[in-house]
C-alpha cells in the first residue's frame, strides 16, 4: 500500500467555491500544494483572481479564477462551461460558499431569509449538480465535498442565525440523498461540518469568542482553517473510496457537549 499515493491529488481537478479567502483559499492552497489543478469559484471576482495568482505563484500549480454567484443557477451554468473549457474534466468539487445575516427571526425580512437559502442550499446543490453532470458526462466519476457546519445539529447563541442553521442541516441531509441517487456513477458526496473557525465571515463576531470557548470541553481553542485541511484532503483523494453519504463534524468537541 502506497499510503502517500492514497492521499495525492496529484492528477486531479475541481473547483472551490468561496475559494477566495477563509476555509475555501487554506483548502485550495492545500490541494494546490498537493498537486491539484484547482478553480477559485467566487462571487468576489478580482479576489478570487488575487487569491489564485497567490496561490499559483506559491504552489508552482494550475490554479485560475472563475467568477460565479452560486446563488443564481445561471451563473453557476456559466461557471461550468468555463470551467469544461479550462479543466476538461472534474474529479472534485467543493461546495464551500456560505453566508449569514444574523436578523432575528421576528425581524427578517423575506429578501434576507431567501438570500441565505439561495447561497447556502441552492447554492450548494447546484454547483454539485453541475460538478456531478460533468463526472457523468465524462465517466470519471468524482468527489462532491460540501462545507456545512455544526450548526447543523446546535443552534449557535447568543448569534440569532436560525435560518442559517436551517440550511447547514439541509446540506447535510441533501448530501445523503444525492449520495444515494449518484453512487452508480462512482460519485461520492460527503459533507464536512466545521466548529467555530477564524475567518473574515465571524471577523465581525470576535467579542463572542469567550462566549464559545466557554461552552467548550475545557482547555479547548476554536478552529483555523488549517485544521480542516486533513478532511478535505481526505475526501477529495483516493483515501476516502469507501465513505459516501457521510459528514464529519470537525469541531474542537463543540457538539459533544
Ligand atoms: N468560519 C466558521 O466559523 C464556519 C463554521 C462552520 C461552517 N462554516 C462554513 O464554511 C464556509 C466558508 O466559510 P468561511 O468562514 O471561510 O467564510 P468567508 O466569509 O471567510 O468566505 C466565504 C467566501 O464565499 C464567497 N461567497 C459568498 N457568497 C457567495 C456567492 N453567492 N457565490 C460565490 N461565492 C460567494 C465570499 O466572497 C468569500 O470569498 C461557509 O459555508 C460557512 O458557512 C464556517
């Protein structure tokens, strides 16, 4: 067994979405450095552009910026056939975009709630059903990994993100069923679920990081980036063949208590 082989990447493409900073970039430098080619899928065009050309001048690796709003299935289609005209072929795709708005519930407006919907769900579904398309149209099969959240199984306070919660468990269970519906086209489609972790998306929330280390097992930090790079390392290599329909919940011990 060629244990370092198992976890190569080397010969394998996909995109990112959300690839521009946070969770998205550290996980696209990662597989960069691993030998993936790899598309920054962002709405933040020129970010993404900077972030890539980073990470290329970084990694000696293939990397390019594709602008795309995962909101708007439109969008989403363009980014696809730009990425077919690029890549050719897909062998993973990170569904990683998420945004969050934190009205409470008897306040948000029906434009808000949508909007984290459109992102976070429909956003996500999208983007792996036009990965998942091109795994078939190409008969490569592939790995679909989506960032959900533990929120997904905690409702986090004292933020009022209802709504958000709402869709991280949506993606988990919808990672199931399209597990189930795309496992004979040798497509795996597993979701990783984050604790806390250091990113510009709760940059404007860092007074409450006590309040979360707090309802920590003691002696616990909150998560960076970094420390969810062995996951998605995981299932985008060949190490993860046998895991399909499964989420793994990456959180310092957050959910345990
Ligand atoms: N940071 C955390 O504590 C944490 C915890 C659990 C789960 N997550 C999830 O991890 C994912 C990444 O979070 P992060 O902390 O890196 O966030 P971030 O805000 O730092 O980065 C998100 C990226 O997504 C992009 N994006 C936003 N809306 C988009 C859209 N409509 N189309 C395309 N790109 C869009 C942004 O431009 C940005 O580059 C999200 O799904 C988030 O819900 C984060």
């Amino acid at each position: 067994m060629d244990v370092k082989k198992l976890f190569s990447l080397e010969g394998k493409k996909g995109f990112i979405t959300g690839g521009a900073q946070g969770i998205g970039r550290t996980i696209a430098q990662a597989f960069a450095e691993l030998g993936a080619e790899v598309a920054i899928v962002d709405i933040n065009a020129q970010k993404a552009q900077e972030t890539a050309a980073q990470i290329a001048a970084a990694t000696g690796g293939r990397v390019l910026a594709l602008p795309c709003d995962v909101a708007d299935p439109a969008s989403v289609g363009q980014m696809i056939e730009q990425y077919e005209k690029d890549f050719t072929t897909i062998n993973f795709a990170v569904n990683n975009a998420g945004i969050f708005t934190g009205d409470a519930a008897l306040d948000i407006s029906p434009a808000a709630f949508k909007s984290v919907i459109d992102v976070n769900l429909t956003g996500m579904f999208f983007t792996a059903q036009a990965a998942a398309r091109l795994m078939v149209k190409h008969k490569t099969g592939g790995s679909i990994i989506s960032t959900a959240s533990m929120s997904a199984h905690i409702i986090n306070v004292p933020q009022t993100i209802a709504n958000y919660c709402a869709t991280k468990a949506a993606v988990v269970h919808l990672s199931k069923g399209l597990a189930v519906e795309w496992a004979k086209y040798n497509i795996r489609v597993n979701c990783i679920s984050p604790g806390y972790i250091q990113t510009e998306l709760i940059a404007s929330l860092k007074d409450l990081l006590p309040i979360w280390s707090a309802k920590m097992p003691e002696g616990s930090r909150l998560g960076y980036p970094e420390d969810l790079i062995g996951a998605f390392v995981y299932f985008a290599s060949d190490a993860s063949l046998f895991a399909n329909g499964t989420e793994l919940v990456i959180d310092g011990g957050y959910t345990i208590l």
